[in-house]
C-alpha cells in the first residue's frame, strides 16, 4: 500500500475481504469479479475516476485480489489500493473503446493465468459498467467456465457499517449540514439557481474545518415548483421566483462516503395544501425514526410513513429510502436492500440508509429527507442534525 | 415539447433522427433502443440525474421515438423531451432495483405492444447502463425478436456537429477558458487542493455572463508531483508544493455540451526534463492540429504527435484524443474515433475533439491539451485561446 494517507486500517480491509470470501464461499464461487467501482474501493481502496472505462477486481479465496484495468490507470492503483505491486494488472491502450478488440479478451487471459479457466466465477450482471458486451466476450473467452449472477453480492456486505465508516459519514454529514445552511442563507428571489449552485459546490468541496470535501456521486438536485415534480431535475440559470418551492437533495461526501439530506425551501407565504403535506411528510417521517431499529424490518419504515400520508390523501408510489455510504457516480445508493413494503430484510445496528420520502406530485414536489444509523436499541439515529420542516423565506 | 427554453431547434432534432433512421435502415433494424443518456438527449433533449435506473429511447422508423424510463422520471420527460406526452412511457417503481422484477420487462412488454417483438431491434451492447442483465432479460422476454449489437450507431451520427451545437461548445469553451484563468490567478504553494476544487466548480457552475455553467461529465483531474503519472486521481485535501508540476484537465459545461481542456502549472523552476517534455508536447500538438484537417484520417493526427515525442525519448502508450460534444457521466467522450494509429476514420468538417497527448510517466506527468475543430479548409481551429505551454509561478 503506498497511499499516504489511507482512509482505513489493513484491519479493515480484511474485515471486508474475509466477510466477501464467506459469502463468496455460501454461493459456491472459486472467484468473483467486481466492476462495482465502490465495490473495488471498498475491497481495495482503489481511487480514481477510470470507471468510464472497463476494470475491475478479482476476488479469489486463497490469494490476495487482483486489480485489474487500463494501463494508465495502473499507476493510480499502485498509488491508492493495499495490495502490492504484484497483484495490479494493467491492459493495453488498444482495447480502450476499440471497434475491433475488447478488454474482456485481457481479463479472461488473466483469468486463465490465475488457473481459474475453468471455474465458477461470479459477476455483477445488474451493474453499471459491467456491459452487456462485456459478459458476452467474458463468456466467449471462457466457455469453460461458469459465469454466475453475483450482482450485488458485495453491496450486500456493504450493508452494516464500521466504526471507520461511520466515523466518515458523520464527516460527511457534517459537510452536508453546512452546504445546507449556506443555502438557506443565501436564497432569494431573483438569484440564478446556478450561482446558488456554485456557493453549494463551494461549500462541499471546502468542507469543514481539517475535513476536506470530495464529489457526491449524485449533483446537487434543485428543481423549483411545477418542476419539483420531476425528481431528477438538476439547475438551470433561472431566477428563483417568489411563491415557489425548490427542494434541495444532495450530500456531502468525505473519502467518498456519502450523507445525502434534503430540505425545501419555500419563498414567500406556502399555500395551504404544502403545509398539510409538511405536516403529514414529518409525522410520516418521525413515524418512520421510530420503526427503523434493530430487528424490525426495512418494510417497516415504509408502512410507517405511508400511514399518515395516506390519511392525508397522499399516494406514494415509490419507495422511501436505500442504503448509503461509499458512492461513486451514479449512484449514491448502495442498490442492496430498498425501503419498501415487499422487503423483509431485517434491519441490523450499523446499517445506514437515506430515509427519503420524496413528493413528487403532478404540478408540485416537497422533500424533507434524513439520512439515518439502526442503533443497537431505540429509533434512528440522524446523521445530520438540522430542523425538519419546510423552510419559509417570506 | 414543454421545455420553457430548449437547447435546440426542432430542425435540429429532426436533422439528428433522419441521420439516426437512415443509420438503422443501413444495419436493417426495425428499431434501436438507445440507453445512453447522451444519445437519449441527443436525440430527443431529455435531461435529468436518472441513468441511475434504467432508462431509454426506443427509436422507430415511422412514428416519433418512444421515452421509456421510471415513473417519477417520467414528469422530467414531459418537461424536457420534444416528443408529445403519449410517447412518454413510464414503469412501475416496483421494478426499481428489485430482487424479484427486472425494469427490461416492462420494456419488452412495451417493445410487443408496438408491434415489434418479431423485429431486428438495436442495442448498445457495450454501453454503461445498459447491463448484461437488462440484455438477457430482454433476450429472454423477447424470444422471437432478433437483438443485434448496435453499439455507437447513434455516437457515430453525433461526430460532425451542427452549427446549433458548436455555438453551445464555444459557450462551454469561454467557460473552460475562465475556470483556467482562475486556477492561474489563485495556486500557490500552501494552498489546499479542495480550497482550489472549491474555486473551480465556483467558477465553473457560475459560468461566463449569461451562459450559465452545468456540471462537467468528469470532475475536475488535479493530480500532483509523482501522483500527476496517474491520469485520473482527482483531488485531496493537501497543500499544493513548491518544486512540483500540476496538471489541471477539466471542462467547462454549456446545456451538457462540453470543451475539454487542460494546462499544467509548476510551482518553482522545473527541471530540465520537464521543460523538455514541454518542448516536445508543444511542437507535437502543433504538428498535430496541422495534420488534423478534413480529408485526412483520425490516425494522421496520433502520427503527427508521435513524431517529435519519439525525438524526445518519450514514448506514449495512449491514444491522444476522442471525439467530444453532449455528454452525461462518465465520459466526456463520444466513444466512436479514437486519434491512435490504427484509427483510419476521414476527418470531416464539424468534428470535434479533444485532442489530449498526456504524458503520464513513471513518476511525473504533463498534460496540454486543446479541443477543436475540424473546418473546411485548414488546421484545426481550437475552441479554446490561451498560451500552449506549461505555466509556471515561481
């Protein structure tokens, strides 16, 4: 490991590789190979925007993983993962985005080499990055092996955080309390939402204090009235207008661990029928606290929150929330388990979710969202800590 | 179309699927499914954060194309795409990231009511997002249609530019240019990466006048001293250092389209092997944007470049440059030429690249770039203006 300043303890890291191996051993795979470029951070360490081309991980049992990518971007790998040189492969700049050549060709000779040709090797079907063309080569390169679906095998490690981790977050949360505050301060009408925007990435990327910040792997969402229905907006050079609401979903993010939050704001006096929905989307919300602990279900915080919306009339019809912590874009959810009514997964202390109950309406949209820990007894707890109501900037 | 101010003409998206159409019938498709998010907006100018889940245009040769995408993002359909609402066609948040459903069958369901699930339908089979499961489960869910590899089909038709589009990548050049100015004005050794990051989104997202700047598809690259050998480390939170060189690769952002660029800065008095490798760089870029006019090949570029490099002992692995334009995370690139010496692509008129030699050695790195374009007469011309050297504050 030559990174000078590693974000874990070795400790850690065979805290992630032995828990993977144990999963990896229940699924009856010899290897896996992970093109998750936070499943290969959160293996290795390994940093670097590279994920536009193909690269991966490959995990064995009984040898430490294997970095595998760009040349060029081997030299990033020696820099931040804590294998040694040794155990980091680098492919020819041919293969990169070739009409004729695919760097699936390389990794199945690595494969091969590592004598595992014929063995059963998981994938990641479902991810990003991990293409439709990239399983077909991978398939044809190695038709003696078994090629399995191990899509988010990892993720699913991923789910109960360390101390280290959650040390990172609070950092995190920190960052994105004060990104924050900075907006509330600063909005008014008449202000272009891009140079809002630019004070927001200021503020993120300052960070505070020692704690310097990183890119979320999601940009700052801000769509204002009728457009606040569309949840995915991001900003344009328009004025923010009086009467109108503008939420604002985005995170901080420290050594890539995320604290997504949001809060909406309100210019001017709010109509009725957004007061009721605060009021119903916070009772929702504190219902939902209440039913995230240990040994209750991530269905539960669902039926939760739907109670009081449903006594308001509001109908949601996606789900509440996803598990967070190491992201890289495009994601910042962990694509594990999802707060909804059919998922009876078993909420355990340490795993970490955005509580997100967005409004998405017709013509409106409201957001108030937390970002929580399960605790080993009692509600959620809140990573950030700043007033959960619709904000009103008269 | 309900975009209050589109970036585009409805010519200009009709131009682009005439192209797209004329394309399909050459590869004898009845249909493409395009799950690029920059082909997506390219052709029909959907925006939005969503590529997260899976999304798409199903593109037809006798009726508007098809807006397929989550149900939320729907209402971010209608409010961005040219297309009539009855084209926006929106799944079930079931589907999202589910153990038990895939969103592609909702989409073959949709591909059999427009009649064509007997069909030779086109899918980007190497594209991010479009994983190897999204492609077996449309293969399972669509047993009689015939699915062919239709990778870059529509990246291809994106390569020669219209002048609608170039006028967006000279905004976004002005923005490339001011960002670079104000890392020129404010580095200094002490100065902490981040506070310098948090300077350049800051000018970035605030943009130049009343061109409002978006966010990059890649973060700003800031590696440096013997980090700068890795070309894709992004940025800590320490302090710049005298006696090392910088290099600062990021690009301005107008309505998603985008001018790479990168300059090098040294702090103190480089050595003499990087001011050589500057004098290298320099004289191969010139010869390169020479050789980079219409009628020659992608590759005449690359040889032009190499040549005054291997004169300098310096030999590159790499390819030097990509197309560029419209982009979505995680590539700025188009994906379709590379400049390297096998690329016999002609060069037409209206091309643009990012012509990119960097030098990532063993333990430093340099990088000067330009992003041009091709004209009808001539070298390239450059969209950006400002000194071809390695800066240097002492």
């Amino acid at each position: 490991m030559s990174h000078s300043d590693p974000a874990f303890s070795r400790a850690e890291y065979d805290r992630r590789l032995a828990k993977t191996r144990a999963a990896m051993a229940a699924a009856g795979l010899d290897a896996l190979f992970v093109e998750d470029p936070s499943n290969m951070a959160w293996l290795t360490g390994y940093e670097g925007w590279s994920f536009y081309v193909h690269q991966g991980v490959l995990v064995l049992q009984d040898a430490d993983p294997i970095w595998w990518g760009r040349n060029q971007d081997a030299n990033g790998a020696r820099k931040t993962v804590w294998m040694s040189n040794d155990r980091i492969h680098g492919y020819a700049d041919e293969y990169v985005q070739s009409t004729v050549r695919h760097p699936m060709q390389d990794l199945a000779a690595l494969i091969a080499d590592t004598g595992i040709a014929k063995g059963r090797i998981g994938v990641e079907l479902d991810n990003y990055y991990y293409s439709a063309k990239a399983h077909l080569t991978l398939l044809a390169e190695l038709p003696d092996a078994e090629l399995v679906d191990a899509n988010t095998l990892v993720n699913w490690q991923r789910a109960v955080k360390s101390d280290e981790e959650i040390a990172l977050m609070q950092k995190a949360a920190r960052i994105s309390e004060h990104v924050t505050d900075g907006i509330l301060e600063r909005i008014e009408p008449g202000m272009r939402k891009n140079d809002l925007v630019a004070q927001i990435y200021h503020d993120a990327v300052t960070g505070v204090g020692e704690d310097w910040g990183d890119y979320a792997a999601i940009v700052p969402l801000l769509p204002s009235g009728p457009d606040a229905a569309a949840p995915h907006l991001t900003w344009d050079g328009e004025p923010f207008k009086s009467g109108e609401c503008t939420f604002f979903e985005l995170s901080g993010c420290y050594r890539r661990y995320h604290a997504p939050f949001c809060r909406s704001v309100f210019l001017g006096k709010p109509p009725d029928y957004l007061l009721r929905a605060e009021a119903a989307l916070v009772e929702g919300l504190e219902a939902g606290l209440k039913a995230a602990r240990a040994g209750n279900q991530a269905r539960d915080i669902a039926l939760a929150l739907a109670a009081p919306l449903e006594r308001a009339g509001i109908e949601r019809g996606a789900r509440c929330g996803y598990p967070i912590g190491l992201s890289y874009p495009p994601d910042w959810g962990e694509r594990s388990i999802s707060l909804r009514p059919e998922d009876e997964t078993v909420l355990e202390p340490g795993m970490t979710f955005h509580f997100m109950p967005g409004l998405w309406m017709d013509d409106w949209g409201l957001e108030i969202t937390e970002p929580i820990l399960i605790t080993d007894s009692g509600p959620a707890e809140c990573f950030c800590n700043r007033p959960r109501k619709l904000f009103v900037k008269p």
